[in-house]
C-alpha cells in the first residue's frame, strides 16, 4: 500500500504554494468508473425531473457560496474580482439554461413515422425514433476557465443534462476551486435522487491519470478543453481503445482577424480599443483570442498598428495562471524575435513584482510570410498578438486560406464601401472556422441556441459539435428508433399523445401538437 | 511506367469469370482528391438547386438504364431479380427522398438568435447558425447492396445532399455495376452544372487503395459500409492522420432477437416464418440478419426450434456474394461445430451446382453459453442463425447484456400478458442497439425521417449518427455560427425574410415564419 499523494496550486499573483490536495490514484479509477456504468443503468438517471432538479440544485449551491467561490478563484487563478464574479454567473446560467432544454425536450429531437402501407419504395412500419444519453463521460476542466470550464462547466452540464453520468478531471492548478465545486455538485445531485456515481470528480497533475481515465472500459465520450497537445493525445488514447469512443476536444485556435481600409477609415480607433481589449483581457488566455490579426499596408495601417503597440505598451503587466503558461509564452516570443520575418512593435519588457507577470506584447509580420511559415499561425497563449501587413487583396486572401480549422475569426470591414470583398472574405473565413465574428472580437462566447464554439481541426477534434450553448448535448447522445412498438414500451416522447408538448418531427413535419387517435371504422 | 492493373469479377452464381476493368492506381489519388477540394471551393457546390437537379438526374438515368443494371447486379451478386428491382427503386427513392430534405433546407438546422441587450448573464450579439458541408467525402461501397450502398448508395446521395463532393470506392467484388452506375452519376453531375471533382469513381481490390483514399489530404470524412475489420482498420488510418477526420463505418452486428413464451403461443408460426424468410432473404448477405435467437427452452421452444430447423433444411441451396465469403462461413460453421456447448440443429450439406452455393443452416447453444463466449455473440455473415435457449428470465436478461454495440435488435413478446418482462427487455436491448424492432426482424430498413441504422461499438465507428434515413446529411455537416453579420453577408437561409420559408429556431422557438422587421421609432 503506497501512501496518498498530492498536489499544491500556486497562487499566480503572489508566488505563493497553497495548500495540499489528495491526488486520485490511478487504482482508484475503474471503481469509479464502475460507479458511474452502475449509475448510467440506474432508471432514475433516465428520469428528467431528477436532472433539472440536479442542475438546478447545482447552480443553486454555486451561489450560495459564491464568496468563499470567488475568493478560491481569484487566489488560485490570479483573474480579477470582476471574472470571478462573471464566470460564476455564467456557471450557474449554463446549468440552468440546460433546465430549459431538457424541461422542453428539445435536447431529444424526437421523429415519428407513422406506419404507411403505401409507402415507397415499400410500406413503410410505425418507426419513432429519440435521441438517447451515450454513456459515461470523462470531462477535462480548463485552467482557463476555473469554474465555466471546470468541475460544473458547460461539459459537465451537457452531460448530465443529457443523462450521462459524469467523472470530471478538474484541471490540477486549481485543485481548491475543483474540490468546492464538486461537492456542491455530488451534493446536488445526492438530494434530486440521483445515483451516486451519476457525477464524481478526480484530482491529480499526471497525464498518465487523464489518460487511464480516457481507457477506463465504460466511459464512453469525452470533452475537453486545453492544448492541442493535450487534447490530441487524449484524441490517440481513444481511437486506440478495443471500443474506440469519440473525443469532443476543444483545443487551439489563433482566430485570425481581418480589419481592411474601410473598416479603419471608419472605424479604426474603435476597433484598436476592441483589440487591445480582446489581447489583454484575462491576460489573453482565451481560446477565442484573436492571436493574429490582418492589417492593411500603408499609412493608415501604420498609425492603427502603432495605436494598438502604444497601448499594449502602456497596459499594466498582467498575471498568468502558470508558470509554466508565462515560461511558454517567453519561449515562444523569443523564438519569435529571433526570425527575420518578424519585428517586435513593442519594447522588450521584463515585469517586475511577484508571481507569473507578464507584458502584453505585440510583433509585426507580413501577410506573405504569414501565408508561407507555419510557426507563424500557431497559437500563443497570452497577451500578445501578431499583426501581419497586407500588401492587395490576393496578399491577404492567401494568408487567409493558409490557415487550419479555427474556432472562430473575425472581420472588420466596411460592407458598403466593399461589398464584394466582404462576401469573399466571408466565404474564407467561414470555409475554415466555426464562427465568424463582425465588427467585433470572438472573446465572448454567449451561452445561447446558436452559439457554435468548435470548429475544423486543430481547434477541435469533432467539428460537427459545439461544446458551448444549448445543442452541447448532442455529443453526449445517440438515436434510437423504436420500431413497430407497442405504445406502453415507447418512451412518453414518442407516444402519440405527447403529454409534454414537445416539438416532434411527425410524418416529415415539425409539430408540437398530439397524433390524433385513428378514427375507428364506422 | 506501369502498366494498368485490372480486376475481375466473379459470377457467384456460375463461378465463371467476367470481363476486366481498368483499376485506380494509388499515384491517380492525389489529383482525384484535389479535383474534389477544387470543387468544393467551387461556389456552384453550394448551390442547392444545382445539387437537386444531379440527385434528380441521377435517380432519372439510373431507372432510365434499369434493364441494363438489373442484368448487371444479377450477374456479379447472384442476387435474384426481385431484389435488383426492388434495389434499384430503393436507390432511386434514397436520392430523391433528399432531394426534398435540400429543397426544404431540413438539412441545414438554422437557429437565429437576435440580439438582446438585456440577455443574462450578458449582453447578446446577433448569431444565427446553420450546417455547412464539410468537405470531400470518401464513401466505401458494400458488396451486399451492389446498388442501395454502392456507388450511387445512401452515402454518396447524403455526402451530395449536403453539398460535400465525394469519390467513392466501388466494391471490387461488382466493378461492373460500380463503372456503370458511376457513368450516370457522373453525367448528371455534370448535366446539373455542378463541377467535374463534385463526383469520382475509383476501383481497386487492395487495401492499400483504400488507405490511400482516407489518407488523402483534402478528404473530410469517410463513410464505409462493410465488415468490421475493414472499417476498424480505415477507421485507424483515419485517426492517425496528422488532420484526424471522423469515419462513419456501418460495420458487423449480430442483431440478436428475442423470442419471449408468450409470442411463441401466440403466433409462433408466423415467427418462424418471418424469421426464416430474414435468414435465407439475400442468402442471409444482409448487416441486419439476425444472427442470433433466444427462444425459452421447453417443449413449445423444442418445438419452434425444430419447426425453423425444418424449414431451413428444406430451402434451396443459396447463392453468396463471393467466394471468400462462402469460405467464410464454411469455416466459422465448422468452428461452431468443433464446440461442446454448440449442436447443429440442420443436417450437414454440401450443396451442389456451380458458383458459390451455401445451404442454410441454424445450430443450437443455451443462453449461459452465449453469454460466457464471446466467439458465439459474433457476427456470421450468410444463411445462419444460432438459436439460443434459455431457461429463466435471468438467463435470457444475462444473456442480452453481454452483447456489444449492435444496430438492431428484435422483440417477440406479448406485451399483454408479460409486461414487466417487455419493460425489462426493451430497456436491455435499447441500451446496447440504434434500432429496436417489435414482433419483426430488423432485416427491411426503411428510408424516413425517424429510421435509424447504426449502433454502438463494434456496429458501427459513430454511435451518434445513421447512414440511413433523412437525417444521414448530419454526419457531412458542421456548424457554422455568423456573428453580428451584416443580413447581405449572410447566407439566405439565416436572413430575416426567410425567403425559402424554413424552419428554423428563431430566438429559441421553432418557427417556419419570417422575422418582422423592427418598427421604426416613432
């Protein structure tokens, strides 16, 4: 028997080590797992009341102790007062906007065919088909984001919302915040009834952990959120199981930005602020930062790419969550001021005061070494970005197009003065993202119907799936079609009374209404 | 310079060997896959109406050449004539049932959000989403359906339903067919205004040809139908790409029913004879065949064992697809018949006359043995059934429980007089399957709106999605979120006027209307 290990945050504004938490051993895990398979099969996971009531109760203790929350967050992230306060609101607000979709229904797009026996190309039997929870899901928190992406994030709310039991890895440089939360979340989900081992969480710093987790035989989906690298070696452990299970990674992103002449000319002093905004804020440690963005040549992209080095020059050193974030961001910067191609806009810095400070910082490059150098479009996590000089239109269109999947981008343009660059631009971004922003930065990412946060790889591993907003369940479930079944075996969405109104697709068409009883032969 | 290599086909039914066709060589894979990424560039790929007119059009020249095909199907499956009719009229059905997917932008899933300052936990931006395609397809072709998921199969027609170009690999087992049909597809495609890399045909018995297609750079997804360790193994290559992409592989099932001693009193017959007619239809060629039985041991299970022992013995030698999978069979039958917890239920038969003739056949083994070994819950592909008999209700649930992901399973019971006995095993059988079918066998598939075909692990790579079905576009497509988008930016679908009349989610209600402009302030 080997004695417990642990694992100790560091607070990133003072240096300072905090104090020990318990690290899960990797022994520990196929009990866990075990527990959460038993959960799954448990009917009392499969009533919806018992999850509203479970994410609800959630969101509800969340606020309750939202001080002691807030504290936890600002000294083990280094983020300010006003983030803890936002990102804990919006924590409970994806809890609960989940309520809505699954008190709807709407998470389960149910279909009826009723039985036609002149059907083409054959009579066709009574199928009705729903979607149904997957499994098991293994969750990774993002340091980022201690508590929006963390232990009770939008994954772990998706999950359960969706009916899978969950076993969420909160991100280990924020073991205090992680192990406050997930007691307010077994707790919640202990007093709506549901199963214990419908939500568990796992503590430890090892990727050997994360990865044993990922094997454990009954977990069946994963999301994550965090590097390209840690998302793609849980992306290998996956698809090299005996069962292969899908993996909803949420990784890099450089969200390439686009301001042409008839934005700056009217706009352009906005857009600068907006910037530097999106650059500074949270110390660029989004995964929506836009990390490189696409000024035009000449005078007046001169005097806006000045404006943004001046005020990144002028802002206040900020605080990193890690050391190890702030050293790789140095590192990359260095690399960076070593190429040929590229010239720093702002003095080199080195911050005074303790923990992990840094200054923002931006270089400047050309659209064409932009399109031909790959190191030149990978993510750097921080406050810096690189403003790349375009020369014409091709220039940028082909700088545009050299990039991989982003998670978003965005496009600051004058549509009046340029409509057909405006659709070609639209055409490109769109063709290799997930969303795509206008007059404006993809730093926030609204928790709504239509919100997309995903896109082509490498910033995700499963570009058809977003992993914010009300549609996040859908990676967490699969169809079932129930054919030629007696009514009593249906599940209440499908039968033809719909006791709870949902919208169904009924014979090819969207209705919210009952199927009427077949009229009985006179 | 090599010379070009061929194929050949065999005549199942005759054994003798028909003419060549000229095979892809690997080194033509690069410029087919980059014509297909030319297309997909291509803004006329994104023009619904050009995509209605080549699945139209397709449809149109493949029963306009049905006398031709018919010939063709027959002799290189051996399948009979009935089955070439109904195949073709399936096909043809298949793209034309997406066509009014596409024309009613069903495919498309648009959700507007508009703006609301007043939103919690913040601020919302305009945001309206939709699916756009997501790039070329790779589509493997079946040998069982030469025609239904062949060249011009459910997945090719979805793949163009959704806007992705595709280049399809015939199985090499009907290079006849595959050329053929391919012409037509090809020629509409072209008669519809759609770019030439839109659609490709490539032909090739090796392996290798295959993972050259998957690794090819510019393909986004690959749908396959076949054999599980066909598709396990694209699914690796796949995975291991530097630029993962996702594959939809519709593999092996065993698709296990369940026979309950209520159903047999109440129609035992006619159970018998649905379920010889799903193992001989097609010579048993088929991924839904149900492989496996569970009939209650005792006197009226000996007896409906006996009575479809009988009849199986009775029916005329069938013809397989090919050689290797008449050799297949013969040798997993006298693997099963090398067991001790394993007992033929037909008489031994060497069937005589030309080709690839198998008799049908059905062995016995009890529920304890099939939930202990794993080798007797696997899949065999052709005339055969393993009939498995239980004693209790616990050995038949065991039993079910040991199986793995499978597409469908059946249910013989009657509900009226053991209804917790129904609840129970519906429960069982939807956990592990993507279709339950009910006083049936899952063998007809049909092509609707509620229609499921896919399953958990091994059934298929993708539990979340069907090939089969209105809703078979999902698996091409990936959400794209405009941000803020000036309404001229915007594709037509997303704008306010809602010109095409759509359903779409507006603000989080389903609506099909148009959005009022805002009233101008008085």
């Amino acid at each position: 028997m080997t004695a417990d290990t642990t694992i100790r945050a560091t607070d990133p504004s003072s240096g300072r080590t905090l104090e020990p938490h318990r690290e899960t051993a990797i022994a520990e895990l196929p009990a866990i797992a075990g527990e959460a398979a038993a959960a799954f099969a448990d009917e009392r996971m499969r009533d919806a009341d018992r999850r509203v009531a479970a994410l609800r109760g959630a969101a509800a203790r969340l606020r309750a102790d939202g001080e002691s929350l807030r504290a936890l967050f600002q000294r083990e992230s280094g983020l300010p007062a006003g983030r803890a306060e936002g990102e804990l609101e919006r924590t409970c607000f994806q809890l609960e906007a989940l309520v809505d979709v699954v008190a709807a229904g709407a998470h389960l797009e149910p279909i009826v065919d009723r039985a036609d026996p002149a059907a083409r190309p054959a009579p066709r039997p009574d199928l009705r088909r729903m979607l149904v929870p997957i499994g098991p899901v293994a969750v990774f928190g993002a340091s980022n984001f201690p508590l929006a992406f963390g232990v009770a994030g939008g994954d772990t709310a998706a999950a359960l919302a969706a009916g899978c039991p969950v076993v969420v890895k909160g991100h280990p440089a924020q073991p205090g915040i992680n192990a406050a939360v997930a007691g307010h979340v077994a707790a919640a989900v202990a007093e709506a009834g549901l199963p214990a081992g419908a939500f568990a969480h796992v503590q430890g710093a090892s990727a050997e952990l994360g990865a044993a987790l990922v094997r454990a035989e009954p977990i069946a989906a994963v999301a994550f959120t965090g590097s390209t690298a840690g998302g793609r070696a849980l992306f290998d452990v996956a698809a090299g199981r005996e069962r292969p299970i899908p993996v909803f990674a949420e990784m890099g992103s450089v969200n390439p930005a686009v301001v042409t002449v008839g934005a700056l000319r009217a706009r352009g002093g906005a857009i600068a602020d907006a910037f530097v905004a999106a650059i500074t804020g949270a110390a660029g440690q989004l995964c929506t930062k836009p990390g490189v963005v696409l000024v035009p040549a000449g005078e007046e992209g001169d005097r806006w790419c000045a404006d943004v080095a001046a005020r990144l020059a002028a802002a206040e050193p900020l605080v990193m969550l890690t050391e190890r974030m702030r050293d790789a961001l140095a590192a990359q910067l260095a690399e960076l001021s070593a190429r040929d191609d590229v010239d720093p806009l702002t003095p080199p810095a080195a911050p005074s005061g303790p923990g992990f400070r840094v200054s923002a910082a931006a270089f400047q490059t050309s659209a064409s070494a932009l399109a031909s150098a790959k190191e030149l479009r990978e993510e750097r996590f921080g406050p810096f970005a690189l403003l790349a000089r375009y020369g014409s239109d091709e220039q940028l269109e082909t700088a545009v197009a050299a990039f991989d999947g982003q998670l978003a981008t965005a496009l600051h343009i004058d549509v009046a003065s340029e409509p057909e660059r405006a659709r070609r631009l639209t055409e490109l971004l769109a063709a290799r993202c997930g969303r795509v922003v206008y007059d404006g930065f993809p730093t926030g990412v609204a928790v709504t119907w239509a919100m997309q946060h995903g896109g082509p790889y490498p910033s995700t591993t499963a570009a058809g799936e977003t992993s914010v907003g009300m549609t996040a369940t859908r990676r967490f479930m699969r169809p079932v079609c129930w054919q030629g079944a007696p009514a009593e075996l249906l599940p209440a969405a499908l039968r033809d009374e719909n006791p709870r109104g949902l919208w169904r697709r009924v014979d090819g068409r969207l209705t919210d209404a009952a199927i009427a009883p077949p009229a009985s032969a006179g």
